[in-house]
C-alpha cells in the first residue's frame, strides 16, 4: 500500500472525519485487495522470457539442422511439443492458479506447435501452402485458450487467423479465394472473449482483446471481396462495419470504460468519418457511376460486397433496435445511421452523382451538428470541439474542390473559425457560471 495513502488516512483520522478504527479496517481491506491481485510484472517477465526461449531453442536446432540425420531431426522436431506439454500438465497439476506460470506455459507450446508442424514437414517433404500450415497451426492450439485459460495465447491466436485470412483473401493470386474458415476460427475464441465481458471487464487483457479483434474484423473484411467487386461497394462494406462498431461501443459494456479502451466507439467513430470525407468528393462518384448499359447495371448488383453489406447492416439494425429496448426511450444519434445513408444513396442515386455527394456533404454537416450540440448538453469540450473539427476538415476538402468559387470557399472558413471560437468561449463561460453558483 503506498505510503501517501496512509498518509492520506491519518490526516482523515486527525480531522475527525473517520475514526481510527474506521482508518484501520480501511488499511485491511486495501492489503487485502492487493494480495488477491494478480502480480503484472511477474506475468509479462515470464511471457517474454517464455518468447525468448522459445525462438532461442528454434535458432539452436536451425544451427545444426543440415548436420543431423532424419532420427535426430524427428526427436528435435517433437522435442519443443514434448517440452511445452510436460511444462503446461506441471501448470494444471501445481501451478493452475498462477497467471504468469499459465500463460508463460501456453506461449512456449503455442509456438512450439508451429516449431514441430515445420520441422515435420521439412524432414519428410511434406508439401503445403502457407495458409494450410497457419490453419493448421490455429485449430491445434485453440484449446489452449480454454484449458489454460490463457489471455495471451487468445491474443496471439486472433493474430494469427488474421495472417491466415490475409494470407488466404489477399496474398493468393488465385481468383475468388475466400477465407471463410476465419469466420470459423474467430467463433471459436468467442467464449473466451464472452467470459471477460461478463466478469472481467476492467482487465486490461480484455482491453487488449478489444482492440486486437476490432483491428482483425477491419482489415480482413476487405479479403471477402473479389477482383470484381465494385469500389462502391467495398466503401459501403467498411461503412456498414464502422456503424456496427460505433454502435457497439455505444452499448453499456462498453460506454461507461475510458475511451482509450473503447476500440469500438474510436475506431468506428474515426472510420465513418474517413469513409464520408473521401465520398463526399465528386470524382468519387462519377467514375463509379456509369450504368449506361444492362450489363454495367447487372455486375453491380453481382457484386459480393452489396450483399456482405447488407448482412452487416442487417446487424446494425439489430444493435439499434436492442438498444432502444433497452434503454426504453428514444434517443437519438445519427452516427451509426451512416451505412444505411450511404447504401440508400448508391441504390437511388446511382445515374445522379451530384445529389448523391450534395446529400453526403449535408450528412457531414448533420454529423458535425449532433456532435457540438451533444458536447454542449453534456458540457464536454473534446465532444464539441470533435464536431467543430468535422466542420474544418470538410472545409478545407471542398477548399481543394474546383467547382465551388473562391468567394464561398472563403465564407465557409470564416464561418468555421468563428464558429470554433464562439462555441469554445459559451463552453468555458457556462462552466465558470456553474462552478460561481
């Protein structure tokens, strides 16, 4: 317990605000809640130190590799499986409550799956595709995740069904090669993940969890598309996924943590915003919208990404309407109505660029909005000021935009720059009359 702590409680004491024996049951109960906690150092010292034997083992066997024949090469190949299990039944049988031994003991044998399924196949010839070895590798090591109920092998797991489903979806020159199977094994860590939201929500792992799943969704979503999807879509796609992390992160499990451990609301947040500025130019629409024929017309509708898109939207739908449940009133954020926005514009709009970009200009606008007004309502700077930067952003965009004179380019950043100071000068005047009174 830290000593300004206790310094803190005798100054309670001596101002008799608490009693001694107050103060004292107090102490206990804090010497009490770190004895229970779980030492971190201790447990990233054995991770790394578990790492690093690992690829030291790996380099040493290399080393002499050409040099042993296909007996020794078989023992050593098996050797690192042999050790990581015998070091992990020693965890479950002496060790199970230890984190740092648990997942020091879960990262040796999860590499050391990999170490053996390579050497194996190097010392008889097996032949195989990468995304074969990484699938292979994922579907031996996921019951570590359960049977040691290791964080860091879950962690190292989603990396590598992200690497397989890169692998698969983008590094495969073959065409219309989908990794479906990462679907599969992104369900499998789902339990484990579903654990900490029900009772571990303030551990960091779980955080760390969130970010890394957020950031595999992003980027693999692109590999389910193919060679002939249209751009539209594939943008329609990544908004449709923003809005169901945006709207994700507006739940209760998430909203109520510090942003910087809410993936979802930041990386949603950030991403719907991307995607609207780069639309709301005009040559992102006219090059996409040239349906002067059935067969322009017919490809766009065969395209996978309109229907990945609305599967994902159909989630979205189902997020706003449990949360209105929920919460039994209405309340309103046009956020995460974005994915429906722009999907209603490329079905409607699609031989009328113009008012499509007129429309998606007028969203932003409506954004910006609904940001200044809920950071005023809530007296929250960072908020208000995050719809202001919407506002300049968009402004210095259509700067660049030849089609509007330099006489309304002008106007708009007066406009936002007053804006700025104005709204930031009724912010800190409101709190000041707050804080008076």
């Amino acid at each position: 317990m830290r000593k300004s702590f206790v310094k803190e409680l005798q100054e309670l004491v001596g101002a008799n605000i608490i009693t001694p024996v107050t103060a004292q049951e107090i102490a206990d109960y804090y010497k009490q809640r770190e004895k229970d906690r779980p030492n971190r150092f201790s447990a990233v010292v054995n991770i790394l130190g578990a790492l690093l034997v690992s690829i030291g083992i790996v380099l040493v066997v290399a080393h002499n590799w050409d040099e042993l024949r296909r007996t020794a090469k078989t023992f050593f190949a098996f050797l690192p499986l042999v050790t990581g299990q015998g070091l992990c039944l020693y965890v479950l049988l002496k060790k199970k409550n230890n984190i740092a031994w648990r997942e020091a003991a879960g990262v040796i044998l999860f590499f050391a799956v990999a170490c053996s399924i390579s050497l194996i196949s190097q010392t008889y010839h097996i032949s195989g595709t990468m995304s074969g070895f990484l699938l292979t590798w994922m579907l031996l090591t996921i019951p570590l995740v359960y049977i040691l109920s290791s964080s860091v092998v879950a962690l190292l797991y989603i990396a590598g069904i992200t690497w397989y489903a890169c692998d698969t979806g983008y590094f495969n020159y073959s065409d219309n090669v989908v990794p479906f199977y990462y679907l599969l094994l992104l369900t499998l860590v789902i339990p484990h993940y579903y654990s900490y939201v029900t009772h571990k929500k303030e551990s960091n792992f779980f955080h760390l969890l969130n970010w890394l799943l957020v950031l595999s969704v992003t980027i693999v979503l692109g590999s389910f598309g193919t060679g002939q999807d249209r751009s539209e879509w594939v943008f329609a796609g990544y908004l449709a996924l923003f809005s169901v992390f945006y709207l994700l992160g507006r739940l209760e499990n998430f909203s109520n943590q510090k942003l910087s451990t809410n993936p979802f609301l930041i990386i949603g947040t950030l991403g719907i915003i991307f995607i609207l500025m780069f639309r709301s130019f005009d040559s992102s629409w006219t090059g996409a919208f040239r349906y002067s024929d059935i067969n322009n017309r017919a490809s766009m509708y065969a395209s996978r990404f309109l229907y990945i898109t609305i599967a994902i939207l159909t989630v979205a739908a189902w997020l706003m309407l449990s949360g209105y449940r929920a919460a039994k009133n209405i309340i309103f954020d046009p956020t995460g109505f974005s994915g429906f926005v722009l999907l209603l514009l490329l079905l409607a709009f699609r031989s009328m660029p113009h008012i499509a970009v007129l429309f998606i200009n007028l969203w932003i606008l409506f954004l910006a909005v609904f940001f200044i007004r809920k950071g005023a309502l809530q007296d929250h700077l960072g908020i208000l000021n995050f719809g202001l930067l919407i506002i300049a952003t968009l402004a210095i965009l259509r700067f660049f935009d030849d089609d509007i004179p330099f006489i309304w380019r002008g106007f708009f950043f007066l406009i936002t720059g007053a804006g700025f100071f104005a709204a930031n000068y009724m912010m800190v005047k409101k709190r000041k009359a707050i804080t008076k009174n």
